[in-house]
C-alpha cells in the first residue's frame, strides 16, 4: 500500500488554522485583542523562519480557551468551522485528497497545529487519520497547556509518522511509493522522506529547495 502524507495550514487551506484559532479567540472575546494578536503574530513570524519554540506556543494557544467547559469550546469551534473554516476549503483541494485515496492509498493529514484546532479540520476533510500536537489532559480531561509525547514539529513529524506506522505493523520503506504534499521547509524532513515529494503552495524558501532538487511544485491556490 502506498503512503500519502498532507501538511494542512498553506498547503490544503489556504491559511493557517493555529493563527485563525487565535484570532478567533480575540473575536469571541476570550482574549485581549491587542495583546493576544502581538503574540499570535509573534509566534507565527517565528514559525515561518523556522525558530519556534512548540511548549511555549501551545501554552500560549490553548491559554484562552482550556478552562472553559467542553460544551463551550466545542460550540466554539463549530462557529470555527462553519464561519472560517469550511469556506476556505478548496474543490481543488479536496480532489486532490480523494484522488489519493481513490488509489487506495494509506493517506494522513500531519501538522504542527494541535489536535483540539484540527480534528474537525481533517474530519472535514474526510481524512481518518490526523497526526497533530497531542495536548496534555489531567485526570480530569482538562487540557494542562502542555504537549503530550512527541510533537508532530519539523523532526517531529517523522517521528510520529513512523509511531503512526509502526502501530499498524508497518514502516515506511514498506510503501513503494511515499507522496509528501507541504508548503513549509519547517517539514523538509517529512519531505526528505518522500519517494514522491511535492512543494504545495511553497514559501519562497522552499520553492528555491524544490528547484534545486527537482521536485514538483504545485499551486493549490492563486
């Protein structure tokens, strides 16, 4: 069986899930809107150059919405969906994502944004599997603003794809044929370990990568 692996936010939506959820946040009035933007805006900028550190982020992002009960966050992020989310998701996008699994192929959607942000995403997707940041829960369920087990963050994503693998018996080498779709050098190493990988709606910096090396370049989005 073949091995298809997406990166989510730039390379099938076209914007980033993490950095809405945060603005959202400022929308719902759960956060101080001048200072929850300076440092969502902070921690992206970060991310896009490649020095982020994950255990402060996901402190600061799941700081305004982990106390508050189940019944509240999930009516929240159902307005999530249905006012942001789910217009952005593409035909181009969602063909893409079939055509792979119309071949039968073992598809996953990894990301570096946690799991709370997006399940939903990927279910809308109709992607079963979801390789995310995992969230730490108490003894009670309650999301702690740590990060459990390895987060799914540039090594980290081949790390956890091959947890992923190795729970189904499988490794990678298995596939003949390992697609890698990413908009990010944050995911060269996911990328290096394609047979087939292809730069989707590449920054700049990883457009140059993908010249040098050959790799196909696709434009999901104008």
């Amino acid at each position: 069986m073949n091995l298809c692996l997406f990166d989510l936010d730039h390379t099938l939506l076209p914007l980033d899930s993490d950095h809405a959820w945060g603005e959202f946040v400022v929308a719902l009035g759960w956060a101080d809107g001048p200072e929850q933007r300076r440092a969502n805006d902070a921690f992206y900028a970060q991310y896009q150059d490649g020095t982020l550190d994950i255990a402060a982020y996901v402190e600061f992002a799941t700081r305004a919405w982990r106390e508050r009960p189940a019944a509240e966050q999930a009516a929240a992020h159902e307005r999530f969906m249905r006012e942001l989310i789910r217009p952005a998701i593409r035909p181009e996008a969602l063909a893409l994502v079939r055509e792979h699994q119309r071949r039968g192929e073992l598809t996953a959607i990894v990301t570096a944004t946690n799991e709370f942000v997006t399940r939903p995403i990927a279910a809308a997707f109709g992607v079963e599997t979801l390789i995310a940041v995992e969230l730490e829960r108490d003894a009670a369920g309650a999301v702690t603003g740590r990060i459990h087990g390895t987060p799914s963050f540039r090594e980290g994503k081949t790390v956890r794809v091959q947890q992923w693998l190795h729970g189904l018996g499988r490794r990678v080498q298995d596939s003949e044929r390992v697609t890698v779709y990413s908009d990010s050098t944050n995911d060269l190493p996911l990328l290096e370990l394609a047979t087939h990988p292809v730069a989707t709606n590449p920054s700049p910096a990883l457009e140059a990568i993908a010249r040098e090396r050959g790799w196909p370049l696709l434009k999901l989005f104008p």
